[in-house]
C-alpha cells in the first residue's frame, strides 16, 4: 500500500474504534445504574462491551505498536510493543465468546420460551 493508502486506512480503523469506545463506555454506563435490572442479559452485554472497549483502545494505539523498522505509517513501536499488542488482541477477542453466549440466550429465551430464574 502506498503511505496515503496507509493513512486513511489507520485513521478509517481509530475513528470507528473511537466510535465503538463511546458506543460500549454508554452501555456500561446505562447498565451500571441501578434502575436496570441484574439479568443475564445485561451481564452479557457488560461484559462484550468491557471487552469491546479494550479492543478499542488497542486499535486506537495499534499502529503507533507496531515496530518502527517496518516502516509502515504511524509504526514507533518495539518488538515487545507488538507482542503486547497482540496479546491484548488475542485476549479482547473474547468479544466474540459473549456474543455466542448472548445469542443462546436469545435462543433460550425467544424460541423455547425460557424463564429467566431457569437460566440462572
């Protein structure tokens, strides 16, 4: 790619992580207030969007993680930069791990009909 190409695409990538950081910080915010219930749901949704905000923040920082001889726009990490960044992706890529949880629970829920004492 050429530099610009690398430019747009960084800043494409950190305004929707920015987009997504404020989308996730409000549902925490939201459930956190005790005038929502303590249910399954909203723990499932707490939980993806922890996880979310941490992604984020990972591709907010990322390109500047990247080791700096690469020469790849923004790149002014180190090696140790980039192995800590991907392990923060490995590890906020529980996203999707809550999003197959919420999903059976709507299954539970919509299709069969499930109470929400019997799924605790």
């Amino acid at each position: 790619l050429f530099e610009n190409q690398q430019m747009i695409l960084t800043w494409t990538l950190r305004m929707s992580a920015l987009l997504s950081f404020l989308g996730s910080t409000l549902i925490i915010y939201m459930i956190g207030h005790r005038r929502f219930k303590n249910t399954i749901h909203n723990r499932l949704l707490m939980g993806m969007s922890g996880m979310d905000i941490l992604q984020c923040l990972n591709f907010l920082v990322g390109p500047a993680m990247v080791p700096s001889y690469t020469g790849l726009y923004g790149a002014r990490g180190t090696d140790g930069t980039c192995k800590a960044q991907g392990f923060l992706m490995i590890w906020a890529g529980s996203v999707g791990f809550y999003m197959v949880m919420l999903c059976f629970y709507y299954l539970a829920v919509i299709k069969y009909n499930t109470a929400e004492h019997v799924l605790r």
